[in-house]
C-alpha cells in the first residue's frame, strides 16, 4: 500500500473535505507548495486559489479555497479556510456573473473569489 496523508479541509462554516491523500497541492503566501506524506513538518498562511488533492484511490478532489491556514505533522494536513467549497458545488453561471458584476464594480476582492471558484471548476 503506498504511503497516505489523513487530509481534513474545514471552513468557517462546515468540514468541506476529509479523507486519504497520496498528495495535496494549495497555494500559500510563500507560493504553491505540495505535501505528500513524509513531507517536513510546515505552518502557512493559504492564499486564495485551488486546492487539489489527490486521493488514495487516485481521484482528483479539487477546491475554492480562500484566505486561511495549512498545517501538516504526523502525516496529518489540516487546511483551515475562511472559505472552501467543492468544485462539484460551483454554479458556473453564477460564478460568472459574480465575476462580470465584481469586474464592473472594480471590486479586486470579489472579482479575485470568483476567479478563484472558476478556476476550481476548470480543473476538476
């Protein structure tokens, strides 16, 4: 059996992801990191942008996930998000048009959520 990680991937609200990983990849104010099991001990700061996860029965786990923290010890990984969701969970439509209304609105924070919540999606 190769080697897992325990990955727990909570928001504000709800536990958005739990589960078996081979490999995990999130964007963090030091840039992207990946963490397989084995991986040093780390505590960072999670930019918004896509979580990808690599599960132990080779599914690809993908997710919005904006402003919070990755900590990994024990080859157990926590990402702890302001905001998280599924990219199963998206509604394009709605996505675009937040984009669009954000853009039109010169709102960088919401324009950068929504681009972060379509390129979710594009990658499940």
């Amino acid at each position: 059996m190769a080697a897992e990680l325990h990955v727990e991937l909570v928001a504000a609200d709800r536990s958005v992801w739990s589960g078996e990983a081979t490999l995990v990849v999130a964007r963090t104010t030091s840039g992207d990191i990946g963490v397989m099991p084995g991986h040093q001990p780390l505590l960072g700061v999670l930019e918004s942008g896509p979580v990808t996860i690599r599960t132990s029965d080779d599914r690809t786990v993908v997710a919005a996930v904006h402003g919070g923290f990755i900590s990994f010890a024990d080859d157990k990984l926590s990402l702890l998000a302001e905001i998280a969701e599924l990219a199963d969970e998206i509604d394009v439509q709605r996505a675009e048009r937040a984009l669009e209304r954000a853009k039109s609105d010169t709102d960088a924070a919401s324009e950068r959520r929504a681009e972060v919540r379509l390129r979710a999606v594009a990658v499940r």
